[in-house]
C-alpha cells in the first residue's frame, strides 16, 4: 500500500510535469513576445522532467511488481511432506507426534501432506519419497532411523530438496553409504535417549517401584539407549534408598504389540513386575494390555502417552513417559526453512538432550508433564534431579556395546527378543 501510493504521487508528478511542458510549447507556439531560446530551454527542461518522473514511477512499478512475486513465491514455495516410518499417523508415538508437528505448523498456509510407503523396505520408502517429490513437495520430514538408506539413496539426486529426518544417525548414514556420508540438503536430529531413560528408571524407583520391566521394541541404538538409561536411573535410586530391585528386560523384536509379546506381559505382572516401561512404537499395546488386567502400572516412550494408554485401558495406568522433543525439532527446523536460515542446520548431525538445567521446557529429553507426582519423587525432586545431570553432577552412559545391560544394584532377568 505505501508503495502504491509513491506511484500515485509520481503520476500526479508526471502530469503536472506534462501539462507544463504542454503550456510552455503552446506559448511558444503563439509568438510570445519573450525571447525564442529561453522558450525553447523551458520546453526541454519541462520534457526531462515528464521523462525523469516517468522512469521513477517504471522503477517503482517494477519493485512493486517483484515484491508481490516474492510475496507469492515465499507462501507457495515452500511445501511439506511426511514420509511414515514403521508405523502409521495413527501409532501414538513416533509418526502420530511428527505428524500432528508438521500439521499444526503448516496449517492453512503451507501445503503439507504425508505419504505411506506399501511395504517396510528402503525400495518402499525410497518410493515415497520419490512420489512426494514428484507431486511438488520440497521439504521431506522422515522419523526412524530405517530412513538411512533412503537418504543416502535420493539425498544426491534432488540437492533442491531438503531431508528433516529423525533418529537418523551419522553411523546410520555411514553404514548404508558404505563409507562417510555427508549432503547438504540433509540435516537429522538424535536424541540422547539415555537421559530420560535415566529420568524414567530412577523416578519408577523413587516411587516405591521395586520389580520393573523394560520391554523394547527391537534392539537398535535409540531402543537400547532409552533402555541401558532406565536401568542406570533404577541402578542409582535402589543405591540411595538402600533397596533391592529387580528387572525383567527384553525385546519384542518388533515395533507393535500383538497376542505372543501380551502374553509374555502376562507373565511378567503375574510373576510380580510393578512397572514396565514399554519402549517402541505401537508395543505398549501389550504391556498395557496386561497391566490392565492386573491393576498395574505402565511407562510410556517418546511422547506422553498417558491419555492414549490410560483412556485405551484404564485410568491410572501410565506413571509416567521418557519423552524426547520431536515436535520442537520439526517446528524449529520448518520455521528455520521458511526464514531461509537452512544454512544453520543443512549438513548437520545434531545430537539433542538437556540445554537448561533450569527452564525444563527448553530441553529436548524430559518426563512427560502428566508424570503422577509422589511423595518419594516430587516434582521438585524431579528438577532437581535434571539439575544435577545438566550439570555433570549425575552422568549418564550412552554406551550400548555390551549385549545386555548390567547393574550393581538391580538384578536384570534378560530375555533377549521374545519372537
């Protein structure tokens, strides 16, 4: 609007100009009495004038012209797709959570929509991707590590797309590269699962939990971390209180519940356990299957899961969730694309945990907000405790060479997979 009203005061300017050159030829033209060369002067100067207004007001039109462009260009240009890992949008975890991110961000502005690859293979995945950039979308968000050789298989085809994956690690890449893998137009966010791990297992503890289960999904490295960090947490807090502590742990060897892993939750609660923390995708279904049965307790993993596991199986199943920041790492890196700041990101490995040992809602691994507080882990103890391992005060291991996870203070019943 400003500049269209610079344009309408240069073409008041031009006819003003106009109109006087108009008058200085028409007295020219009927023999003044004035001299003829300073007549002949007036007009030229009063044609400049018409000429130089003219070519400002083109300018401005031009400007105006190329700013409306890039107006357009800057809401339409930028479109995102979703490609599902394992599971679908409907898993309540990892594909739900990156889904509904990527969805509240864009809205109504941006064009998003999210694609399902047919089958669990890179050929599959790398088809998706292949689809949606086909259909126009320039902006892909990949959740899973199983991304990894897609990635490496399309990020060098399309350098126009940017790749957000999550989970996706530099070994991931490196080990489907055959070799170091680098592209910038891809940029993958890690998360230290070991932290909320942590968090999970010493709160469960604190709590007055003594026999506690960890059901993975399947034994990769984001899996094993939340897992070898659960058992450190109830390692830590069985030293401090002086009790014994047992642990049933093993994998399902898959990213879902069904009858065989519900039965094995059977099992474990029936045997006793308290709490399982039910680490991986869809594979909570069963540990909550059979702590519903029982009236016993379940973790949750990577979001907070206690609306879907309590309002699916009963009020006062889930004690807590070990979460990690998904929707904050796609929002900041959608709102980084759109301000043209992918420069900070593109090329990148990050790997994200505690940024604030005092503005918890900075940090990008946490105990879900509907934790269910106690009188042996409050939510001051819980601060606390984020305090002391912001600062170095409390490590944590992030190493998963061992097959299994060992304790001094927990005796661990390891199954290894259940299928």
């Amino acid at each position: 609007m400003l500049r269209k009203g610079r344009i309408m005061k240069k073409m008041k300017k031009i006819l003003a100009a106009t109109m006087a050159a108009a008058m200085t030829m028409s007295l020219a033209a009927c023999g003044s009495s004035q001299p003829e060369t300073p007549a002949a002067e007036d007009v030229q100067e009063a044609v400049e004038d018409v000429q130089e207004a003219a070519e400002e007001v083109a300018e401005d039109a031009q400007e105006a012209e190329e700013e409306v462009a890039d107006d357009a260009t800057e809401e339409t240009d930028m479109r995102v797709a979703m490609v599902t890992d394992y599971g679908d949008i409907t898993d309540q975890s990892f594909n739900q959570t990156t889904y509904e991110a990527c969805q509240a961000y864009c809205g109504d502005s941006i064009d998003f929509t999210y694609y399902k690859p047919e089958g669990d293979s890179t050929d599959d995945r790398v088809t998706s991707i292949e689809q949606a950039i086909d259909d126009g979308y320039n902006v892909i968000v990949m959740p899973g590590y199983a991304f990894a050789g897609a990635i490496v298989n399309v990020a060098s085809e399309y350098p126009d797309v940017k790749f957000v994956a999550l989970d996706v690690s530099q070994y991931d890449l490196d080990t489907e590269n055959g070799g170091e893998f680098s592209e910038a137009n891809v940029f993958s966010a890690v998360y230290q699962e070991e932290l909320p791990g942590y968090m999970a297992g010493y709160a469960a503890v604190k709590m007055g939990y003594t026999k506690l289960g960890f059901l993975g999904g399947m034994a990769v490295p984001a899996v094993m971390r939340y897992g070898y960090g659960f058992v450190q947490g109830a390692d830590a807090a069985a030293a401090e209180l002086g009790v014994d502590v047992s642990m049933n742990y093993a994998y399902g060897n898959q990213f879902f519940g069904d009858a065989d892993i519900t039965g094995a939750m059977d099992t474990w609660y029936q045997g006793g356990t308290e709490v399982v923390f039910a680490c991986g995708g869809g594979i909570y279904t069963s540990a909550a299957e059979a702590a519903a049965k029982v009236g016993a307790k379940v973790i949750g993993v990577d979001v907070d899961q206690q609306a879907t596991i309590d309002g699916g199986y009963g009020d006062g199943i889930t004690i807590t969730s070990a979460c990690k920041g998904l929707a904050a790492t796609v929002n900041t890196l959608l709102e980084a694309i759109k301000n043209g700041e992918w420069d900070n990101f593109g090329g990148q490995i990050q790997n994200l945990g505690l940024v604030s040992g005092d503005d918890l809602s900075l940090n990008y691994v946490s105990l879900a907000d509907s934790t269910v507080y106690t009188d042996g882990f409050t939510e001051d103890d819980y601060k606390a405790l984020v305090a002391d391992m912001y600062s170095g005060k409390i490590s944590v291991s992030n190493d998963t060479s061992a097959e299994e996870p060992t304790a001094e203070n927990v005796a661990i019943n390891f199954q290894g997979n259940l299928k």
